[in-house]
C-alpha cells in the first residue's frame, strides 16, 4: 500500500487474520502507556500485539497493534455463600 492510502473507501484497512502473537517491549513516549496507572510507576516493558495476515487485495500485513493490555476475568457465584 502506498503511503496514506487505505483499500476501503472509509479508510478502514480489513486484514485476514493468519496467526497473532504479542511481545514486551520498551514503551515509546506518545505512542504506549509510560506509566501504570495503579501504581503511577514507570512502565519497563509493555506488550504489543502482532497480527499478521492479508488484505483483500492478498499484500501481506504484519501489524503491529500498541495499547492493547491483557486481562484475566475471574467468573464468580451469581451468589456467595453465607458465612459459616
């Protein structure tokens, strides 16, 4: 793709997605969280998504997603049990 120019005409860019993986990276100023927001502590790695598949068009993509923070969502009881 050329510089500026999206394939959709709402300048979306859709990518067929073939494998995903992430890594941990130093964070870069103006583009990832510098600092944890709970501890207001500087930030040594953060992760960073990688995608890679094709466009409509079959180019290849490998993109590389920032600001994208795993989570861990416990399921509990609808209702805890009374205390002994």
């Amino acid at each position: 793709l050329a510089t500026g120019t999206m394939p959709n005409p709402d300048g979306t860019l859709g990518v067929r997605l073939v494998s995903i993986d992430y890594y941990l990276a130093n964070p870069v100023h103006g583009l990832d969280v510098v600092a944890s927001a709970y501890l207001g502590l500087p930030l040594q790695r953060v992760p960073i998504v990688r995608i890679f598949g094709s466009t409509s068009t079959g180019q290849k993509a490998c993109l590389h997603l920032h600001r994208a923070f795993p989570y861990l969502l416990v399921p509990t009881l609808e209702e805890w049990p009374a205390e002994p």
